[in-house]
C-alpha cells in the first residue's frame, strides 16, 4: 500500500458505489466484481493508484494478484478507504481488477449494519492522457457460489462462520483476467463516490496489515472419533424480530415449540453450548415434564417416552444473540414434527421447519443513556413481566392438542434457518474416540509445505481427527493444500488452550471453519480471521485416503519493530516481559483489541492500557490516534461514548470513557503532538457535559450503566455512585482544563476545576467510612451503602490524584498492608493500575514479585500469552482468554520501574532515568522507541558496583537530578 494512504487531503471521486441489483442489505453475501480493460504497449504512465473501499469488507486483486484487504473498521458515517500502487501489476493488453466484497447484513462487535456497496478508481497518472478505470455499471459481479449464505455464527462479535463448497465454487481462477464471466450480471449505480450513505471518505491513516506464514510445530494427537447425538441450530431472528439486523440485546419473553417424535423410551441428554449471551435458551417441558436448565452447566438429563411429545421452552431473559443452539445425545432414533401440521399448507411443506415460537410477548430495547437500565438490565434483573397472562396459558401446555388452541398465534420457522450438524463447536465437544492412533515421524510431513503429503487414511469406522499445535497463538488466515475425493467435509476448529492434555473450548466461540472437498487437488485460505494455538483437523464423510500437503496459518498482523528489548537478571522475567510483548502485537489490528480469538474487540478501556504499553515497545503513534478519533466518531451511538466500537450493541462503561480522555492526554505527552487533542477537545467537552448531568444535589455522580471495574466480587450498583468512577471523574475534568488549552478554550477551565472540586468533596463527605479509614466502593440506589471495601476503588483513586492530604496517608498504608475483608485484585488489567501505585510508593520489589506469582503461573502452565484473568474468577477453566491486550502490564512495568524511564517532557524531549534502589535483580537492560529515536538504558549492580548507561537521540536531554549520587553515570547522544 502506498504511503500517500496516510495523507490527509480530500479525494476526488469520479467512481460510482455499485452493487448488484436486488437487495441492498444480502445477509452474509459473498459478492465478486469484475471489470477488464486494454492497455497499450508504450502508454508512458508513471504512477498507478487503485483506490477501494467496500461494505463490509472487500479483497481486492489485479491481474490474479492479491493487492490487500479492508477497509479498517469504521462508522457509517466515516467510512475510509485504501489506496494501492499498482504500477508494477499492469501489463499491455488485457487487464482485469477482481474484488470479493462480503456484506454482512448483521452488525457484529465491528460493524454497524449499512447498505452494501463498493467502490473502486484506478488512476493512471503522468502519461501523454491520463486514463481513469472506476466503478460503474460496466462493471460485471455476481454471488460466490462457493460460500454458504445460511449458517450459522462464530458468535454474535465476530459474525457468520465460514462454510465453504469447493465443488460448488467456479472452476478456475476468477481473479485473473481470463476467466468466463458466464451467468455474471452488471452492477447497478447506488450513489456517486463521495456521497451517498457513506458520505466523505478518509483516507486510511494507519498502516496496512502485513502477513508472514508460520506452520505447525507438532502433532498432538491422532484418533478416530464420531459425534455424540446431533446438534440443530435455529435462527430465530426473523421469526422473532422480522428485518431487525443490529446487535443490540434482546431482551423478550417467548416460547419455542416442536414435537418429538421418539420410537422408543429412552434417557439422554439436552444440552446449550453456549451462555445466553450467544445462545437463547431457557427452562423447558417435554410432554408436561418440567425440567430446569442451570446457566453453567446448561446440561439436562432427560427422559423420553414412545410417541409424539410436545417439546415446550420458554425464552425469557437477556440474550445477545438470536441462535438457538440444541444438542440432542440419546441412543435412539431422535425425529421433530410440527406442533400443526395442519396448518401448514402443501405448498409450503418444504419451506417451514417443524419449529414455531410464540411471542415475544414484552420486548425491552437497552439503550447506553445512562438513565434506562443498563445492557438490558445486567444487574440481573431483565425487567421483563413473568406474569404475562397469555405466556401464563402457553406456558402450562402439556400437548400439542393443548397448544392448539394457540395456533393461530404461532410464528413458522422457515426452513432455511434451521440447521443440522453445522455448530461445529459442538461437534467438536461431543464425541466418543473410537481408535487412537500414535503420531509416528512419516506424519510430521503434514508439519511443512513439501512435495510430499501425509497420507490421512480412512479409518476404520468414524472420522479422522487431527490437532495440531503451532507453538503460540497467532491470529490469520488457515491456508492449506490438499488432494481429496468430491463430497468430503474438513472441519477446522480453532482454541488457544490444552492445560494438562485436555481441550479447553472456548465457551461462546464456534471458532470453526467448514470445507467441502471438489475432486482432485486444491487449496483454500479462509477469508475469516481466526486466532489459535491448536487446530483441530476432522475428516467427515472420508471415502478414500486424503493426501495433506501443507497446512499454515497467514499470520496477519500490524506491522512493528523489535524497538522495544528488556533482559535483566532473571529468566523468568525476562520471559515474562517476552509474553508480554507477543500477546500485545497479538491484540493490534485495525485498533487495538481486546484478544485476538474471542472477541477481536476494540474495547476503550482496554485499550488505554495497550496504548501505554504500545509506547514502551513499538510507537505506533499512528494507531493511537486512529484508534481515539475512532472513539469521539462514535459519539454517534451514544453521548455517553459507547464501551466498544463500531457496533450497535448498546453498553457504555464510565471507566472505559474516562480512559479515553486520559488516553487523548497520554497521546499528547508521549507524542508532543497537540493536533489531536485541539481535534478532539469539542467532543470531549460534550462528553464531560453529560457526565455531568448525572451529578446529583449532593455532589455524587450517579448514573445507570455498566459500572465495571475490575472482575472481581465488588458491591457495585449498576444503578448508582461508584467511589472509583467519583474520582475518576473528577481526574477527567482537571485534564479538560489542559486539553481546552490546546484548542484554544482556557476560559473553560475555571468551570471544570469548579466541577472536580465539588466532586472530590463530596467524595470524602459521602463515601469516605471515618471508622474504618477507607472508602466504601459506591452507594446503590437500591440497597444502600455498598457492603465491600476493595483494593480497585484505592488503587484508581490513588493513580488518578483523588486523595486529599487527610485520606492518602490512611490509605497508602492499606494499600500496602490491605485488610483481610478488602476485595483483592482480579485481573491482570487492574493489576496494571496497582503497578503505579507500588512504585509511587518505592515499591518496586512488589511489582517483580506479583509479575513472578501471578505471570509465573502462566508460564508454569505452559503458556506463551497472557491471561484475561488469573485462576479462580471462572470456576471450571484456568481463564477464558488466553491472549489478553490488558494482560501484558508487564512490558510497561519493564520499561517504566524496572529500566526506570520517566518522561519528563512531551515526546521525551527530556527524561529521567532512576534505576529501582531496592530489588534483588542484579542488572537490567532495554531500549524504548521514541518520536525522536530509540532511547537505550543498562545497568547493573554486579560486584558490588552501581553503574548506569544511557544512550539517547539528539534533542532529548537526560534529567539525573533525582538519581542516587551512588549511581556510576554515563549519557551517550547519539548525533545523526
């Protein structure tokens, strides 16, 4: 991609947005677009840029090759664009550009729902006529036959699951320019470039992501296995909510229905894959025999009686997604009839499923207002009515005969929206191995890319499993090649985890992708992003032996430097500080993300803490400030400043928004770069101007949202005042005063001191406990004064300068020696926070011993990452993800309290350097980028001396003021 990418100025558009003609919102529709045109021999351009942008995403080729995919992720309303040198591509004669746009048709957790459309400008710039290529209505396209449109989702942040017919797709290459357009149509003209739904278009400012090939490094293990029962997924979105596409929650009250036609008695099992965040499901009766589902396990032994029974849930609650997912394990034959088969017309046999809802009955739509429940009442309570009388009848029917009465009441679920074994996720869990097989030298050939191929052999009876192990998380595309009979189904899983030999799925992720085999030889890259440690590899209507000759992963990732180093005296720190670095680099996309497997979320307040960490390793500054300009562009789902973005899933997090405005500070500190902050500052004054709407008489702050601080087991009210977020606020309103410097708007800086002061008084009347010199953590409107003292409300009051002279000294003692009853820290996230606070208070000693207990765990448990939380906040798993962008505190804590880099000045024009005085490490070395070149610092305390060295840019100065006059010194400035 071509730098001038990055530039500012505005584009001119003579491009049309096209689209094919028909629906102009497909759901998961794979779109190709193809236009061809001649070129002379000797036309004399000397400059080639193909613009493109597309809705949802495209990848974009000329002549057969890949130029790149996008566009990053963006609001509606502030799309942005690429731009691609392509002189080298262009040859005399026919030439062709190809573009795969997919539209989701549903917003996920990166993606607001929008029209589909693309648009596409090759210029061809400098030669005696400059020639302009642009989409239009000359330009062919058609639906991929290759992709599944019908399936189901990876999960409701990620989107559709990838399902893929080989022998289904066009034969031969569609990418390049000989190939038939038969049964192709022409686009259709939505809007001229430029204008539109879209409007204005950006220019991309960060750079492009840069892929690298990494193979497997072992085989874990190989076995015949065979599913367990069935699994049938239903979406029952348009049944319940025709024409609804957003991601919001769904908060209703309904009933689900279809017979069970069983030929014998038996027992088995009813199981729910997934939470019912990504899965709707509920209590449910069969035949009139109640029975209950307990959200962990969401497991149920079932009996079932000869002959046709009424099969009866009842959904009611809060539920992210509208996939129902049931997996059926009995020993017998297992059929589903339709509750009114009379009432099913002939002519529609074929197109409904047995399955009919009910409902919904009472609908709550959430909304981020900080006034309406939050996240649709995440307290616990949905606020629906459970006494509903028409819920109440359907509800006590114990036969279809019973339900009849209802009938005319019930909604089809058509068929196209049922599916039979297409959960992958739940194929891979349940299942009985059959044979295991042991892994032998002639397999590790399906490790690397040669001429050979393993031979996967048909087993016995049941299918052919595989796992293997790549060594580390990374996050790309699954490549391989293969040679394989038409007809078989490769299904692929992805998961991060095998703690002692045993699979930890991911719950809530159907991290999968399926492929069905053409004839003959072939190969495939997945067009979704995964990430994954291990794959699981299962061979499903084998019929002859299949040869395997690669398979890979196309990491793809955001293109850094190894700027940043740190070694010291111990090992294992320094390894620490090695997985610190990968799972960081791993969570960098378009924007920082939470994870790179179960989500791939740009969470704001997540983010704070990567952009800080992003400082001390790479710099790139450029993805910084995308990422907050991102934030302040969302301003447009909610004032509040929505907790993830883009999407239309409505939560707002106080402390996630107030991490935004400290992060626009940050930026302007580490960078020097006031740009932004004067860019900004209008939105940040709006979004403080509402905070404070929500400050009561008494001074507190008092909102309804998703107060979240940590995860842990705080009494923290969703509906009131939270301790940490009053002082947090407070903070947010004292760097107002300097952001409105930088636009020129002083004079609002009296009111906002005026704000803090009021707020931080009411802090220490209200929330302050005299008795036990602490504050409590907030006060519910419902219940009253919180029951739970905690480290996380002392310790972000502490970092964000909320004590006065009578509390600090009270509280840094306990922070230091904390109480039995105060909640611990929970999460590798806060303990970024509590970092801080020991080395403000000459701790460092501390830090190195929690990175050693708590990141040490991690590696005793053989991992490569960091954690999203430490062992003990989920039950039954060691954590949930195991690459978590708020995890890799210890990379920062390297640079900043064990290198002892302080930044003294904006864009480091002058630093300090104060080695840790009391620790047990010997020596420490590393190098930290900067805007004005990299600064290098070593020292050591090895045979009983004290010597430090720094070697920094020219232009920034080194401040030894506050170094121990012990410390042998020497600064090195590099000219040049």
């Amino acid at each position: 991609m071509s730098s001038s990418s990055m530039a500012a100025a505005a584009k001119q558009w003579s491009a049309d947005w096209i689209w094919a003609a028909g629906d102009r919102t497909p759901v998961n529709a794979q779109m190709c677009f193809r236009k061809s045109f001649e070129l002379e021999e000797d036309s004399g351009w000397t400059k080639a840029m193909l613009a493109v942008t597309a809705d949802s995403r495209y990848q974009v080729y000329l002549n057969g090759t890949e130029l790149g995919t996008g566009p990053v992720r963006s609001m509606p309303h502030a799309w942005y664009y690429d731009e691609y040198d392509v002189r080298h591509l262009l040859r005399a004669g026919k030439n062709n550009i190809a573009v795969r746009v997919a539209h989701f048709g549903h917003s996920n957790y990166q993606y607001i729902e929008h029209e589909a459309g693309l648009l596409v400008q090759l210029e061809l710039l400098g030669g005696a006529v400059e020639r302009v290529i642009a989409s239009d209505e000359s330009w062919s396209c058609s639906i991929h036959p290759g992709y599944k449109r019908q399936t189901v989702k990876r999960n409701v942040n990620l989107g559709w699951m990838e399902a893929y017919d080989a022998s289904a797709a066009w034969q031969g290459d569609w990418t390049k320019p000989e190939f038939a357009e038969e049964s192709w149509t022409q686009a259709v003209k939505i809007a001229a470039g430029g204008s539109g739904p879209w409007g204005e278009l950006r220019p991309r400012d960060i750079l492009p992501m840069q892929n690298t090939f990494v193979e497997p490094q072992r085989i874990v293990s190989k076995q015949a296995v065979r599913p367990e029962g069935m699994v049938l997924s239903l979406n029952l979105r348009e049944a319940l909510y025709p024409g609804r596409r957003d991601a919001n929650a769904n908060i209703f009250s309904a009933y689900l229905a279809v017979e069970l036609i069983v030929q014998e008695e038996m027992e088995g099992v009813i199981s729910f894959p997934h939470p019912s965040w990504n899965g709707v499901y509920g209590n449910f009766a069969i035949g009139g025999q109640a029975y209950s589902v307990h959200p962990d396990s969401r497991t149920v032994e079932v009996s079932l009686l000869p002959g046709r029974q009424l099969f009866l849930m009842r959904l009611f609650g809060i539920h992210d997604d509208l996939f129902v997912h049931l997996e059926f394990r009995f020993p017998g034959e297992l059929a589903f009839g339709h509750p009114f088969p009379d009432k099913v017309a002939p002519d529609q046999a074929q197109q409904v499923s047995p399955f009919v809802v009910f409902g919904p009955f009472e609908t709550i739509v959430p909304a981020a207002d900080g006034i309406r429940p939050v996240y649709g009442g995440l307290e616990g309570d949905s606020g629906l009515d459970a006494n509903l009388p028409e819920m109440l009848a359907i509800g006590v029917c114990t036969s279809a005969e019973a339900l009849a009465q209802y009938a005319e009441k019930a909604i089809q679920v058509p068929a196209e929206y049922v599916y039979r074994d297409e959960h992958i996720y739940s194929l891979m869990r349940n299942k009985k191995v059959l044979q295991r097989y042991p892994v032998l030298r002639g397999d590790e050939v399906l490790l690397h890319a040669t001429p050979d191929a393993a031979q996967l052999e048909r087993p016995d009876t049941g299918d052919m499993e595989i796992i293997v192990d790549f060594g580390t998380i990374h996050a790309g595309f699954l490549e391989f090649e293969l040679e394989a009979q038409a007809g078989t189904v490769i299904d692929w899983y992805g998961f991060e985890s095998m703690p002692g030999g045993v699979i930890e799925f991911t719950e809530g992720l159907n991290n999968s992708v399926r492929y069905i085999c053409r004839e003959g030889r072939q190969s495939y890259r997945s067009i979704n992003r995964m990430g994954f440690r291990y794959l699981m590899m299962t061979v499903r209507g084998q019929k002859q032996p299949i040869s395997v000759y690669g398979i890979r992963m196309v990491k793809n990732a955001y293109p850094v430097s190894g700027a940043g180093q740190f070694r010291c005296s111990d090992d294992q720190l320094t390894e620490i500080w090695r997985i610190s670095r990968h799972t960081h680099h791993l969570c960098m996309e378009d924007t920082f993300v939470d994870c790179p497997t179960f989500e791939q979320v740009y969470w704001l307040g997540d983010a704070n803490t990567s952009m800080l960490i992003n400082y001390q390793l790479f710099g790139s500054y450029e993805l910084v400030r995308h990422c907050l300009e991102l934030a302040a562009d969302s301003a447009a789902q909610s004032k509040l400043i929505p907790a993830l973005m883009p999407t239309d899933w409505q939560a707002s997090i106080p402390f996630w928004t107030f991490n935004w405005i400290i992060a626009v500070q940050q930026y302007t500190e580490h960078t020097g770069d006031t740009s932004l902050a004067a860019k900004l500052y209008p939105s940040i004054k709006q979004t403080v101007a509402v905070y404070e709407s929500f400050i009561n008489e008494e001074g507190l702050f008092d909102i309804s949202s998703w107060n979240l601080l940590d995860w842990a087991e705080l009494d923290i009210s969703n509906k009131g005042v939270v301790t940490a977020q009053q002082g947090l606020l407070a903070y947010c309103f004292q760097l107002a005063c300097r952001l409105a410097e930088h636009a020129d708007a002083a004079e609002d800086g009296l009111h906002y001191e005026a704000v803090r002061s009021r707020l931080l008084a009411a802090m220490n009347r209200h929330l302050w406990d005299e008795e036990r010199k602490a504050f409590i953590d907030g006060i519910s409107r419902e219940t009253g004064r919180s029951t739970t003292f905690s480290m996380q409300t002392h310790v972000l009051l502490h970092t964000h300068n909320a004590l006065s002279e009578e509390t600090r000294p009270w509280v840094e003692r306990q922070l230091l020696s904390p109480p039995e009853h105060w909640v611990k820290i929970g999460s590798p996230f806060m303990s970024f926070y509590l970092f801080q606070v020991y080395s403000e208070l000459g701790q460092t000693q501390r830090i190195l011993d929690t990175m050693r207990k708590e990141w040490g765990m991690m590696l005793r448990h053989g991992s490569t990452t960091c954690w999203e939380t430490f062992p003990g906040f989920y039950k039954t798993r060691l954590t949930r993800s195991y690459a978590q962008g708020w995890s890799a505190a210890p990379a920062y804590a390297a640079a900043k309290y064990v290198l002892g880099l302080q930044l003294m000045e904006p864009a480091y024009r002058t630093i300090a350097v104060v080695p840790p005085q009391e620790t047990d490490l010997t020596w420490a070395e590393g190098s930290v980028p900067t805007p004005a070149g990299l600064i290098e610092i070593a020292w050591t305390r090895e045979a009983g001396s004290r010597r430090l060295t720094i070697q920094v840019p020219a232009g920034v100065k080194v401040n030894l003021e506050a170094l121990d006059p012990a410390w042998d010194a020497e600064v090195t400035v590099r000219q040049g």
